[in-house]
C-alpha cells in the first residue's frame, strides 16, 4: 500500500485503507495505541459539521479482527465502552477518567456517564506504578473548538499511555484524524496509522505537517 502521508524525519506514516484486510502492514508495528469503533451503535446527538458516527461501530468485528492479526504478547491499549463485550486477552482494564465530560447517557438514570475503558493486552509494559483511573479532560465536543474526529482522543492521555509502553513503532489500526501519531511525534517516537476514510487522512497529514516551533 503506497503512503498517503510520509515523514522520514520523524518515521511518522499515514495508510488510507483497511486495516481488517492488511494483516502484513499490522506487522510492522511494535506496540499498539489504538481507539477502534466500539461497536455500539453510537450516535452522537449533537447535530454539527462532524458525523455523527463511525463506519463499523454496529458490532466489534473490526476491533477483533485487527487484534486477532496481532500476535499474542505485543502490548496494545485498546480503547472501548462496557457496553460491548471486552476484547480476547484482555489482562487489565483502565479508566479513562473524563472529568464528567462524555455525553448525557441515559436520562431515566440519575447519573451521566464520565468515563471510558482501555484494554491492556500483551506485556512489556512498566513506569512508575500508578493507579488504573486516568484523569484527562477531554477534547471540546464541537468542530468549532477544534475537534476533527467525533471520537477524538486527548493527546496529552495518549502520550501518557505511551510513557508506559516499551520502545518500538507505535501502530494505531484505526488512527482517524492522527491524535495517536500525534503524540508519538512529539514524544520522538516513529508510528504508522491507517485510517479507512480519507477526510480524516487528509486531516491528520495537515496536523503532522505543522511543525511545533521553538519559543
């Protein structure tokens, strides 16, 4: 597959594609930061310049066929929601704390929703021992305050995540608009994403194009 996006420099590259029919490409990632469709069905009910939802998120069946590419014992940090079945291999579950900032939930209930998993698969993780709830504020919810992905994750939660994994290529199968790459960028960390939908490559190839200016 030829790259939509490259950097030498960095070892950062796009692939606008399937990642559930390129089981070769998977293999050349050496740890995975991934935040695949949940497989709930999700439909944000804010009516904005962002979709509303994600291709494949009816079921887990992109999620699980991308990891069962993976070979067993590679880290991967799975992003997902307790509301499909967690993946296979999964040997630790954190808490992606969002400050009470994910949406309303469910209205007959009481409380709201505020926080997200993540599937710790593999070894080779380590880092100072901390707890498994993760305090980050989200990304702000409209386009309009520089969201591009309606599933976009923090960066500053992902290089965090990468802090604690072991040295080696980060693979992110399902990268959207980049944050992932984003943040291996900055912690000097080569990445491959592929990403099914080229607005969104389009969108992650400006954002590593813009080179962070020293002060």
């Amino acid at each position: 597959m030829k790259p939509y996006y490259e950097d030498t420099k960095s070892g950062i590259v796009i692939y606008h594609g399937d990642a559930r029919t390129d089981e070769v490409l998977l293999a050349y990632g050496g740890i995975m930061l991934t935040d695949p469709p949940f497989g709930i069905g999700y439909a944000s009910g804010h009516h904005g310049t962002l979709p509303r939802s994600i291709s494949g998120d009816g079921d887990t069946t992109a999620r699980d066929t991308v990891l069962s590419y993976w070979e067993d014992g590679k880290p991967a940090l799975v992003f997902g929601s307790w509301r499909a079945p967690r993946p296979a291999r999964t040997r630790m579950v954190l808490i992606w704390d969002t400050r009470g900032a994910l949406g309303m939930g469910d209205l007959s209930l009481p409380w709201k929703p505020a926080h997200q998993e993540i599937y710790v698969l593999g070894s080779g993780f380590s880092g100072p021992r901390t707890s498994d709830v993760l305090s980050f504020a989200p990304v702000q919810s409209m386009a309009s305050n520089g969201r591009t992905h309606p599933h976009e994750k923090p960066v500053d939660l992902l290089q965090h995540l990468l802090g604690k994994c072991p040295v080696g290529r980060v693979l992110d199968p399902f990268c959207g608009t980049g944050s992932t790459l984003v943040a291996a960028k900055n912690l000097g960390r080569p990445a491959i994403g592929i990403e099914i939908e080229e607005r969104y490559c389009e969108i992650a190839a400006e954002r590593l194009s813009q080179e962070v200016l020293a002060l």
